[in-house]
C-alpha cells in the first residue's frame, strides 16, 4: 500500500443554558503535514460566525485557529474537516540499533555555554504529567543500562498496555495521572500521559500527540481502541535510530500508540504535537454568560477515499 487517502469530520457542539454574550476560542482542529502527512484540504466552519477569526502557527508549529464571538448566542457549533493524504512511516524501523538511552538523556543536561537542544522542552514536567516517583521505577524495568531507547521504549508500550485497561469515559479530562497511575484504567489521553510520565523520569524527551485513526488498522485490519474520537499516544526522541525520519519536523521522534500497542502507520493522523494534553487541545476557550452549564456533543467520522473518488463502507461516529 502505497498510502492512505482520508476524510475526517470533526464536529463539536455546545448548547448553553442561557445566552452567551462574548466568546474567546482557541481550536488546534487542522493536520499537521510533513514527509509522510500532506493535508490536502481543510475546512473550518464556525457557527455562529464569529466576529473575529485569527489562523496561524503556535510555537510548537501546530496550526491553530484563534477567535471570538461578540453576539448573544446560546449553542456553538464548529466543523473541522480534513482531507490528508497519509504514507507507511516506520517501516524500516530498527529498534534494536537506536542509541543506548543513557547518554541521550545524560546529552540534556545543563551545561554552562552549551547548545540549546530543543528536545529538552519535552523531557521536563508539564502540568498533565507532574513527575511521579513510582513512574520512575515502572520505566525502569525496560530502561536498563546500555539498552537502546527505541527498543526499550517499544518494551514499555507493550508493558502499558498490558498493565492499564481501557475504559471508555473511566476518566475525565482532568483526571490527576497519579488517580490514573493507583486505579489501572483510563482512556487515549491517559495512556499517554503515563508513557511520557514515566519515560521524563528518565529524563528522556516524550511529546504528546493528538489526533485520529481508523476503526481498523491498515497494516494488519485489527481494531483500534479510540478510533470513534480524537485519538492520543506520544512521540519519543529517538535521534539517530534506522526507520525514524532524520529531516524535518518530525526528525528523530518515534511515533508509539500505547493504546492499541502498535507503531503507527498509515491509519493514524496527527494533528498537534505538545507537552501534554493542555497545549493540543481540540477546542476550548472563556464565555461570559451561558447560565452555568452546558451540554457538549463531539462527533468524529473518518472515512477512507478510494483514489477514484468511491468511499468503502468505513466510518466512525461517536456521540458521547
């Protein structure tokens, strides 16, 4: 298989309980694109309309969407719809012949005069992935003296996996990761958080990922856990191991997905990169108004497009 041609639709509603009189939104809705993602298209429909619209880059590279609603209105809705061409990444990947991880996390210390690594950002605490003690030990076992990073860090997916079960609405967004850590469940997010937790312990660089996939893998037609909403595993910085791409914004960063214990492919889609969940957030932002309360309705498809313009029968809806 050549690559992947796919459509998402991203849709999100709010219904308020009374009207709200001034809105500020921040969404990181829109792929990323790269050597093995090109976004063909994309689409992002607000209504109401808002008074104002700001798209750009953060600082991390994500594309984001920045704007406000000055009129009354009591629901919002937002439609992102993405259409990205997705080619095989980590075919060639060789674990076994990435650097040991001792000297990648020991290269990251500070040292007066040094050259800034901009690794590092991501070898630190963030506020949804506090250093945990017990985290520490648990990376352990697979990070053993002399072992290579890739090899050890593919060990712990496998060993997350296994130890954490998946539980639909276990969790909620703001769910401390050590509440994660005592009661072995969780969601994507979760999954995620602990992986990267564990491994900043080491003080080995973990980005966070979000973003989508399709109900059955590409590579072996297994089904994936997550696939009906946004999706999220990690990056870990693996510079210099065979299969992981030496150029570019995704240079030496290993895609891992905890969750469904594979190495991506083709049927993931990455949206943004960060420290945690807080600085890829779908959609968020601050009203005034709104009665205190209100219902939020999140709804993702993801459809595969035949290069002749036919659509198989494989979609995603979910409604939470």
């Amino acid at each position: 298989m050549d690559f992947m041609l796919l459509e998402v639709t991203h849709d999100t509603r709010y219904d308020y309980a009374a009207p709200v009189s001034l809105a500020q939104h921040l969404a990181h809705l829109q792929p990323l694109s790269d050597a093995h993602q090109e976004l063909l298209d994309f689409e992002l429909d607000i209504d109401p309309a808002p008074g104002h619209r700001r798209d750009g880059l953060d600082t991390l590279g994500n594309a984001d969407s920045h704007f406000s609603l000055a009129q009354p209105h009591t629901s919002l809705h937002v439609r992102a719809t993405s259409r990205v061409r997705v080619l095989p990444r980590f075919s060639g990947l060789e674990a076994a012949s990435s650097p040991p991880w001792q000297p990648l996390a020991e290269g990251l210390r500070y040292v007066a005069q040094a050259p800034f690594q901009p690794a590092l950002e991501f070898a630190l605490p963030s506020p949804y992935v506090p250093r945990l003690a017990p985290l520490r030990r648990y990376a352990a076992l697979s990070f053993r003296p002399g072992r290579p990073v890739a090899e050890a860090a593919v060990e712990l997916m496998h060993r997350v996996h296994a130890d954490f079960s998946y539980e639909s609405q276990s969790t909620e967004i703001d769910t401390p990761l050590a509440e994660v850590w005592a009661h072995k469940r969780g969601v994507c997010q979760d999954f995620a958080h602990l992986m990267a937790g564990a491994m900043r312990m080491l003080g080995l660089p973990v980005r966070y990922v979000s973003g989508y996939l399709l109900t059955y893998a590409p590579e072996d037609g297994s089904t994936m856990q997550g696939a009906d909403a946004s999706h999220a595993w990690v990056q870990v910085w693996c510079p210099g191991t065979p299969g992981v791409p030496a150029e570019g914004p995704s240079a030496g960063w290993l895609d891992l997905d905890p969750t469904n214990d594979i190495v991506p492919g083709s049927g993931h889609v990455r949206v943004a990169v960060g420290r945690d969940f807080g600085d890829v957030t779908p959609l968020r932002g601050v009203i005034r108004g709104g009665g205190g309360g209100h219902t939020l309705t999140v709804a993702v498809r993801t459809r595969v497009l035949e290069p002749a313009g036919t659509d198989p029968e494989r979609e995603l809806l979910e409604t939470p």
